[in-house]
C-alpha cells in the first residue's frame, strides 16, 4: 500500500514508469470495450518510446508523475492545449491514469490538482 506520494512535472528517465502505468491502466479498465488483441499488442517497450519523446519534447505535452516514498511511478498525467479550439477553453487534460492497483487512495485526485496547477 502507498502510504505517501508526490506529484511532479515528469523526466525523460520517468518513460518506462509511465509507460507501465499507460498499459497497465489499458488492460484493467478496456478489456470489454477494445478488442483483446489490441490491448494485447500494448507494450511498455513500444508505449516507453512514445512518453520518452511526449517528456522531452514538452512544448506539446506536459507529462506529470505520482511517484512513492520509494521512486516508484503510481500515476501519470499529461496536459497541453486544448485540441479543439472551437469549445472555447485554452488547455486541456489528455490523460490520467492511475496504477490500477492503488485507484481510490488520492492519486488521480493529486494529479489533477498538479494538472491544474501546471496548466493556470
């Protein structure tokens, strides 16, 4: 059990963490609404290399992450401008996730708070 977190903007050493979380995330909650191969074909290799680049290129997407007393990475997040322009808001959030063993304690709610205050 996570007894304490901390939420910080993301760095490119974070990708794998991030990563995991992401295909993680997809598995548990997307199993009766995607098909199984797909979410099968999800690897934290090939997902790795995608947050390493939205991380180190942060003008797009800003990645935050939720990590434990230990360093381990229990959340993540990612923001950036909104992309429809026509709703009339300035930014939004594109992701949130959570590792699903740990959903209900605070985490997602801490991320969106960092998210938040990332994007005022």
């Amino acid at each position: 059990m996570v007894s304490r977190f901390t939420v910080r903007k993301a760095r490119p050493a974070d990708a794998e963490g991030v990563a995991r979380i992401n295909v993680e995330s997809w598995r548990d909650t997307y199993p009766l609404v995607l098909p199984a191969r797909l979410l099968s074909s999800m690897t934290i290799d090939g997902q790795t290399a995608r947050w390493r680049n939205a991380i180190a290129i942060a003008a797009r997407e800003s990645v935050y992450v939720a990590e434990d007393d230990k360093g381990k990475i229990v959340g993540m997040t990612s923001m950036g401008r909104a992309r429809d322009s026509g709703l009339g808001y300035d930014a939004e959030v594109y992701t949130l996730y959570v590792d699903p063993s740990l959903t209900g304690i605070g985490i997602g709610r801490a991320l969106l708070a960092g998210a938040f205050d990332a994007l005022a």
